[in-house]
C-alpha cells in the first residue's frame, strides 16, 4: 500500500515527466488537479522550472523551451581520443625507457647467484 | 710460458690425475635466522677428481642450477660453477608466467680447508633467503671407485636437489645386426672415448658384417642450458664405418645416446640394421 510520501513522490516524478514534456493531456490534468490542492508539489514544480532556466542560461539559451542538452562535435571526440591514445603511447614508451620490461628493477648482478669463500 | 708456471701446471696435472684420489662435495642448505640458522637440506657427492655436482633450487618465483666443478692447484683448489637461472617476471596477458633465463659463470680460488657459501639468489637479497654452504675434501682411496651421491632433505617443502654428474670415460656397447625379425648374437665391447676405431665382426644368418666402431662425445649440447649443466654428460655417440679394405669411402653413420641400456638403430648400407646399446662399464 502506497502512503502518503510514496504518492508525493511520484508526483515529483510527474512534474519532471511534465516539464520534459512526455505526459499525455489526461496526466497532465490529473497534475494540474493535484498542483491546485498541494502547495509542496507547486513549490517543488517551481524549483525545478527554476533550476531548468539557470541551466538554459548557463548553456546561453535562457529562452528555450527545454534545456538545450551538451552535444560533442565528431571531430572534437576524434580529436580527444587521438590525443588520449598517444599520451598512452608515449608514456608507455617512456616507462619501458626508464623502467625497462616486466621484472624486478635490480641491477642483473645484484639478483645473480655469488661465491663467497670462508 | 715461463718453466716456473710450466712446472705448476705439470704439478697440478699430475695432482689432478693422481690415481686413487677421492674427492667429496659437502653441502648444507642453510635458512638464516635471528636465533639459529635452521639446515634445510644436506648432502655430499663425492668420486674422483673430475666428478662435478649440478645443484637445483626451486622456489615459486625463481628456479637456480648449477654446475660445480674444481681443479686443484696443489694445496688450493679453483671452484668453478655454471649458473642457469630463471626468475619469474611477471604474467603474459593471456594469463601464462612469464620467465626471464640468466646463463653466467662464477670462479673462486680457495684452500681445501675453506669453506664456500653460495648465495644462488645473490648476496644482497632479502633477509631470509636461503645459501648453500660447501665444504670440499679429498682423502687418497684404495682405488677410483664409481661416484656416490648422499642427500637429506630435512625441510621436504623446498624443492632441493644435489647431484653428481659424472663424464663417461668408457662405456660398454652391446652391438646386434637385425635383418625383419632376425637378429645376431649380441656382441659386448668396451670402448674408451676418443680410442682409435675397433674392428667388429657381426653373424647373421651365417653372413659376417665387418664394422669399425668408436666412441666420442657428441659435439654440441642441444640447448644453453644443456651446455651448462651438462644435462648431456652421459651421452655418448657411435661412430660406424666400414672397414679401410672395403669399397664405401662414407662412413655409416653415427647414433648417440645415453648409457641407459637402451637400443638405438642404424640402418647399414648392406640392408641390415646395427641396435646399440649403450651401457655404463663394469666396476674395475
């Protein structure tokens, strides 16, 4: 049995569904009918419009009727990952340079067998 | 050559071809300890003179080999080892270990009253790590007797092994002529290694086969670490050819193998096969 807090919720649920603009007419009739009589779901429906303009903004579209989402370029992806991939490469290189293969880093005659006579 | 360094060096001949003169390989593998150094293992090989000893050591991560020989300079004896190591670096990405092999020599001079510790993962690994201690001796015996090997394992969740490895000087050779399921009387001969060639005569089915045969050693180990152990020292080759009066400028061939009393053939020009049979001699 859903109580009272489940039911808020999933009308907090509702308001971002609405704001994104994926209800249907009767749902957002049935919002709008619980937005009358609920103060905190019309105070948190504020916020979040609140919250989607300074978003709007900060991408430099404040009017916009949804929140303009982030796009990368093709090329600025291909670019970024050419650059990852040689950073890579060289510091692999650079690693086998100063460190050599896989192993202990102990000088070969330090790791050698020795005589010592008595 | 200077006659001083000269007249040494015939000594030390003559010393190390001394008859009857035993020599002993004295080995303990020691843990140190804070309290008291702990014996893992002991052992000797002893024999004659030009007896060697092959050490291993194993542990999860590395494996250590060593061959130990010695030549005696009068009251002080050169130790001469091979080393083949194998250190485990690392896991390939397909999951498998990687190894890296380290092939090296070590030679010490020092007194047959000393004793020498061999430190087979080097002097300056971490505390704890396992040496060896040896100890030569030589005492003058009745007669060269074979090569003896004595080893106690004390700690037996340590791979350790002490070996004398012993180069065949002669060998026994149980030569037969099989033709389909027909087979000649066995013929034993002793040959000494790098002899002039014997002539051996073979029946079968009343025809007589004339062979030279002689022994050698084989003339190169088939891997380094063969080499360096001398994983190959009982392994002697036949050399067949025919007799100088007969028509056939080629020799016949060669079969090499070890003094294990196991058959190796060679097929003969004439149609025949030669079986070998290699064999350590008999007690002199």
């Amino acid at each position: 049995m859903a109580g009272p807090e489940t039911t808020h919720q999933q009308w907090l649920k509702q308001i971002g569904a609405e704001l994104d603009g994926e209800l249907s007419l009767m749902e957002r009739a049935a919002l709008a009918k619980h937005l009358a009589t609920c103060s905190r779901c019309a105070g948190a429906r504020a916020s979040q419009l609140e919250v989607r303009v300074a978003l709007a903004r900060s991408a430099g579209d404040p009017h916009a009727f949804v929140v303009p989402r982030p796009s990368i370029r093709a090329g600025t992806l291909t670019l970024w990952v050419i650059v990852a991939l040689a950073t890579g490469m060289l510091g692999g290189w650079l690693a086998n340079r100063r460190w050599g293969g896989p192993g202990s880093g102990a000088p070969l005659e330090d790791t050698r067998g020795t005589i010592v006579v008595q | 050559m200077g006659l001083s360094s000269f007249s040494s060096l015939l000594l030390a001949l003559a010393s190390f071809q001394g008859p009857g003169t035993r020599l002993t390989y004295r080995v303990r593998v020691i843990e140190p300890a804070s309290v008291e150094p702990r014996v893992l293992a002991s052992g000797a090989v002893s024999g004659p003179l030009d007896n060697e000893m092959r050490l291993t050591l194993r542990t999860d991560s590395a494996e250590v080999e060593a061959l130990f020989h010695l030549t005696p300079f009068g009251d002080t004896v050169s130790l001469g080892a091979e080393f083949y190591t194998r250190r485990r670096v690392g896991r390939s990405r397909r999951g498998l270990p990687l190894w890296e092999e380290d092939t090296y020599r070590r030679l010490v001079r020092l007194a047959w009253s000393d004793t020498a510790r061999i430190y087979p993962f080097g002097q300056n690994r971490r505390e704890g790590s396992a040496f060896v201690e040896l100890i030569l001796e030589r005492r003058f015996a009745g007669g060269e007797g074979r090569s003896a090997e004595r080893f106690d394992l004390v700690d037996s969740t340590r791979d350790l092994r002490v070996e004398a490895v012993v180069r065949p000087r002669r060998a026994r050779v149980i030569l037969n002529l099989v033709r389909g399921d027909t087979v000649s009387g066995p013929r034993p001969i002793d040959l000494v290694l790098d002899e002039p060639p014997r002539v051996v005569q073979l029946v079968l089915r009343g025809r007589a086969t004339t062979l030279l045969v002689s022994v050698a050693r084989p003339s190169e180990a088939r891997s380094p670490r063969d080499r360096a152990l001398a994983l190959d020292a009982d392994v002697l080759c036949l050399r067949v050819a025919p007799p100088p009066a007969a028509d056939a400028p080629q020799p016949f061939g060669t079969v090499c193998g070890r003094l294990n009393n196991v058959a190796r053939q060679l097929p003969l020009p004439t149609g025949d096969t030669l079986a070998a049979t290699f064999a350590w001699p008999g007690a002199r």
